[in-house]
C-alpha cells in the first residue's frame, strides 16, 4: 500500500478511503525497524500496556469491531477482549512477533477495503452505539476510524521513541 494522503479524485469517498489507508499505511511505518524486544517493551511506567505491539493488535481489533461488529452485526466471537479483561488485546500482543502483528492487520485491511468499497457511505450499523443508543452511518465510521488510528499513531511516535530513539516519521 502507498503511503499518501492525496486522493485519486476529490470525492467524499476517495477523501475518506485515502486517509484511513494513510493512518493504516502510517502504523506500518511507525515500526520500520524496530525489533520484537523493543515492541514489547512499556515505557511508560503508569501505562503499562502501552507497547509498540498492543498498540498494533489495538488498531486491527477496533477495525474489526467497528465493522464486522458493528457496521455489519456481525457476533463478537473472535475479538480477544473479555469482561474481566478488557483490555486483552494490549497483553497477547506480547506473545506474537511484531511482523505477524502488521501482517495481519493489512491483511484484514484488505479485505475491508474491498468491503467498504461494496456500500453505500449511508449505510447505516446494524448495531446502535453506547452514546446515543443509535446507528450510525457507514461514513461515521470511516471518520471514527481515522480518528482512532491517527490518534494512536501518535502514541507509537511517542512509545517508539522511549524504547530505541526512533523518531516519528
């Protein structure tokens, strides 16, 4: 995937399909180079799940919420969060090299590409969201997720540059 933020064409789509592919391109770049020891490691001594790599298994489970569960409705049964462990995703991600991480997540960014690229940017979630006990629109989504990621990308310039002096790029 190129990493750009300019679109093929100025429409709505186009805009919103670009930047998501930018803050997903943008995570892989954030971890150019950076060893499975030191993905690992927490640098933040009140945050201690803030690692290169939960960070990464974080962004591919929101995706994965937001539009298997619910954009499409789809039953929670994959996701690695649990009740008494809420934030899961963070802690296993320790136990998987980084590469199988990102491989994944474009991997699973794929195919919702394609997916995204099937429906109507009105389409409405099959699920309702906990704010407003309502669904929201396809193109909400993609905003959110922009939002999401981008935001967490910053938390990877930040831990990265902890752990081995990498600075963002």
């Amino acid at each position: 995937m190129t990493r750009t933020d300019v679109p093929s064409s100025w429409d709505e789509r186009a805009t919103l399909t670009t930047f998501l592919d930018y803050t997903r391109a943008t995570v892989r770049a954030k971890c150019e180079g950076i060893s499975d020891e030191d993905a690992r490691k927490a640098p933040l001594p009140d945050s201690p799940l803030m690692t290169v790599a939960g960070l990464v298994n974080h962004v591919r489970w929101v995706e994965y919420w937001w539009i298997q569960v619910m954009l499409l409705g789809e039953e929670d049964t994959a996701a690695p969060w649990t009740q008494e462990d809420p934030d899961r995703e963070f802690r296993i991600a320790l136990d998987f090299p980084l590469a199988q991480l990102l491989d994944e997540y474009d991997a699973q960014s794929a195919r919702y590409r394609e997916l995204v690229a099937s429906l109507d940017l009105d389409t409405m979630s099959q699920r309702h969201i906990r704010s407003t006990d309502a669904p929201v629109t396809l193109r909400w989504i993609l905003f959110h997720l922009i939002e999401e990621i981008a935001r967490h990308n910053g938390h990877l310039d930040v831990v990265r540059e902890l752990v081995d002096g990498v600075k963002g790029h």
